[in-house]
C-alpha cells in the first residue's frame, strides 16, 4: 500500500535507491519490531530450561524463532517443523514466484480451486477493508508494480500522474469475486499482493506449528511480525523493544507480552528513495505512499491481526488510526509521525510510560 513526492508526481524526478538493509537484534530478554540478525544457538537457561534460538532468511526477511524447553532436542526439531510450515506457506502466498497459486491468480485472473490458507487469507483482507472502509486493500499491486518499475532504472525517472490514476481504477476489494474456494478478478490487469497481512498469518501458523509440539514458550520474530507463546519462563513477560524509525536506538517504547502478537509497520525498512517519500506502503486512494507517519505499532491477539491492522494505521492519519484502534477493545496501537510525535490508543500500555 507506497509514498507521495513533495514534488508533482507528474513532473517531479526521484532517484532511485537500493532497499532493506537486515538489522536488528532478537534475544531472550529482548525482541525489537524489527528485522533480526541470522543466528543459531542452544543453551542451558538454568537447570530446568534450554534456550533454543535459530533464525533464516524467509518472507523477505529475517525470520527468528526462540524457545524455551527442558529438552533441547525437541525444542530444535519443534523449531524445524515451524520453518517448514513457515517454508510451505510462503511457496503458497508469494507473488514473485511464478509457480504459486498468487502469481497464478495474478496472471490468469483467475483461480478455479485455492488452497484454503490462501482462501482463508483472502477473506481475512475482505474482511480487513470493510472494516477499514477501504484503505486495507490488497488489490494495490498495479501500482506497486508500476512504481517499482520506475526505480529499477538506474536513471532519473518521470512518474506518470496520469498512469497511477489509471491503475487506481483497478484497485478495489470489491472487484475480487469469491465462490467457495474458486476466485476471480473483475476487470483484466487486477492483481494482489499480501504483504501486508500474509505474514502476520504465516507467524500464527507456525505458532501452531509449535504448540501442536507441545510448546509452551517461544517467540517468533519475522521481520516486525512478533507473536509469543506463554512467558519466558519463571512468569516473566517477553519484552519487545519498538523500532526506532530513525535507526538510532533511540526506542520509542518498551512493552511487555505475553501469549501475544504485535506487528510494526514502518517506512525505514523498504524504502525507493533517500528521503522515503516512496516505500512499499501504499494509499489505495491515492496510489501514493502516506507521508505522516514513521511507524505504527499494534498489540493483538494474532500476528495477522496485528499485521493488517499496522498496515491499516499506517495509511491512516493519527487521529483516524488511534480512533480505528480503540473501537477494537482486544487491540492497542502506538503511533510514531516523521515528525517523532508519539500517539498512543487508550489501551497501550508502555513498560517506559
């Protein structure tokens, strides 16, 4: 859902800049809403206890996943069986390969049998914008796409204004047809994306993954996308550091979870251009990426709750997100604008506030 220029889009010339750079940490007291460090290891936590914590590249970041176990061979072959199931779906919910029932739906505008995670997913987005009022929209591919285009020339390049209203006719929710587990496209050229929720889904899978093997406390970090099982032992809460925006450690927030999910949402992690006027976060109205907010931070029950809501805020002026946020009695919400002003829903509960 992707940034509008302070220049005229339809005269303007932006640059185009490498993207995401992987930094972050995860550990045992500490998680940031961010992308973490690969790593791997297992240690005795206390007499009682492993720690068991490995991380790999997956989803187009880092995914790591933490657990705490008193046998550690089955604490690792647990961890296996969660990045298969993360592996598996994503093979199924990527639009850049060409193999998997998205890029298929996206080609051929239509999909007479979905696998029913997929179909799941996309019902859950449906969902997602009706209850934003159409600015969750997974149907901002074209835009996308077209943006991303632009930037891959190394040169200085125009955005057409007139091409982005012209693709923004083939963004609409609406126009994705459902029929049992069969799915079709209204108008020729649509496509989705499911950035901006697949993620949060695929965490809560593997989350089950997991309790399915008796797991009783882990975390999983994919890339911001955080959901926790029980405490870190010893009725201690996970703790997650909030991402600075500005990269300098300077944390906004500190919160405190336990079997929970939050998602953040930022402009700092994919970016097109120096200034991150354009990233990968797109107004479905506008066909622009929103400019007020740095990053949006929610705690929810389930990480593709969190996911779709993060990325929902983010679109949203402050006021309208946190408003959006407090009607959900289960979810709280922290706000950070590009001008560091941190806005806060009524049930947010900072470890530093």
């Amino acid at each position: 859902m992707h940034k509008e220029s302070h220049k005229s889009l339809e005269h303007g010339y932006i640059n185009r800049r490498d993207f995401l750079k992987i930094s972050s940490m995860l550990g045992l007291g500490l998680a940031t809403c961010s992308i973490g460090v690969p790593f791997a290891e297992a240690v005795k936590f206390d007499n009682n206890w492993y720690k068991v914590s490995k991380s790999r590249a997956s989803m187009g970041t880092i995914v790591s996943i933490t657990t705490l176990n008193p046998s550690k061979d089955h604490a690792e072959e647990s961890i296996v069986l969660a990045f298969e199931e993360i592996e598996r779906l994503t093979k199924m919910m990527s639009r850049f390969d060409a193999c998997t029932p998205v890029a298929q739906l996206n080609r051929d505008g239509f999909l007479k049998q979905a696998p029913p995670e997929l179909s799941f997913v996309i019902k859950k987005s449906i969902q997602y914008n009706q209850i934003s009022n159409g600015i969750f929209d997974i149907t901002v591919k074209p835009v996308l796409d077209l943006l991303t285009q632009s930037f891959k020339d190394q040169k200085k390049v125009l955005l057409n204004k007139k091409k982005i209203a012209e693709l923004l006719e083939l963004i609409d929710t609406k126009l994705i047809s459902l029929s049992g587990n069969g799915m079709f496209f209204k108008k020729d050229g649509m496509g989705i994306t499911l950035d901006g929720i697949a993620k949060g889904f695929i965490v809560d899978k593997a989350i089950e993954k997991l309790m399915k093997q008796g797991i009783k406390h882990a975390l999983i970090n994919a890339g911001g996308d955080i959901r926790t099982i029980g405490d870190k032992g010893n009725n201690r809460p996970w703790k997650i550091a909030i991402e600075d925006p500005l990269k300098k450690k300077n944390y906004p927030d500190l919160v405190a979870i336990t079997n929970r999910s939050i998602a953040t949402s930022g402009n700092y992690e994919v970016f097109f251009d120096q200034e991150k006027i354009f990233h990968h976060i797109v107004n479905p109205k506008t066909g622009l990426s929103p400019l007020i907010n740095a990053s949006v931070s929610v705690q929810a029950p389930t990480a593709i709750e969190a996911d779709a809501l993060s990325t929902t805020l983010f679109i949203l002026d402050p006021a309208q997100g946190t408003g959006l946020i407090n009607s959900i009695p289960s979810c709280q919400s922290l706000i950070v604008t590009r001008n560091q002003q941190k806005i806060k829903s009524n049930g947010w509960r900072g470890i530093r506030t």
